[in-house]
C-alpha cells in the first residue's frame, strides 16, 4: 500500500485563496452588524423613558427595578407605555438587548388569570 505525503501546489493556493475569502467575508459581516447596531439615548427622564430604557437593555433585574419605581403595575406598563410611539413590547422586539426574555418579563402582566368552564349537567 502506499501513501502519498505530498500536497500539489494547485490544492494549496486554492485553499490559501478560499481562507482569504472567508476570512474577508466574516471581517465584512461583523463590520455590516456593528455599523447597524443602534445606540438608543433617553430624551427625557419621563417616567415611561425610564422604563423604556430599562427594557431595551436586557437586564430584568434594571426592568423589576424601574416598575418599582414608577409605582405603575405591569399589566399598565404592557398596555399603557409607549416607546418611540410603539407599544413597548414591540419596541422591545426591535431594539432591545434580550428581547425574548424581556418580553417574556413583560408580558406577564397580559395574562393575570385562567377561566374555565365545565358543563357539569350535560348527558
């Protein structure tokens, strides 16, 4: 059996020139995510900027905390604040840091109860 050890030159600059293309396409993309990465800045000190800002930054903690604060109830929060003239969850979604998270922080305050009915006298 034999075994050849050697790489012709053909195979070698393919793979040099494919490595540049990636690498060259990787660099491309990450400049293209930080360049539409949006840095949100608070107008005001409003009430509803606050809690605005505590939702676009991700930390549930900063969004429980700033609730809090507002005295505001999360069902009022999640029906009531506007952000960028866009319900908050939906500005969440947008421009938020962990939105599924956020979201799901959030709209627990949609969803307070379960009813069920059960007809008992049917046959």
């Amino acid at each position: 059996m034999t075994v050849i050890h050697s790489v012709s030159i053909h195979s070698r600059s393919t793979m040099k020139t494919v490595t540049k293309i990636l690498t060259t396409l990787t660099l491309s993309l990450s400049l293209v995510g930080i360049a539409n990465a949006s840095t949100l800045v608070a107008k005001n000190k409003s009430i509803s900027t606050e809690l605005c800002m505590a939702a676009a930054s991700g930390s549930r903690i900063s969004m429980n905390k700033a609730i809090r604060e507002s005295r505001l109830s999360n069902s009022y929060v999640v029906y009531n604040i506007k952000c960028n003239e866009q319900n908050i969850t939906d500005f969440v979604t947008k421009y938020g840091k962990s939105p599924k998270q956020m979201n799901a922080l959030l709209n627990r305050g949609r969803t307070k109860g379960h009813v069920s009915i059960n007809d008992i006298a049917s046959l």
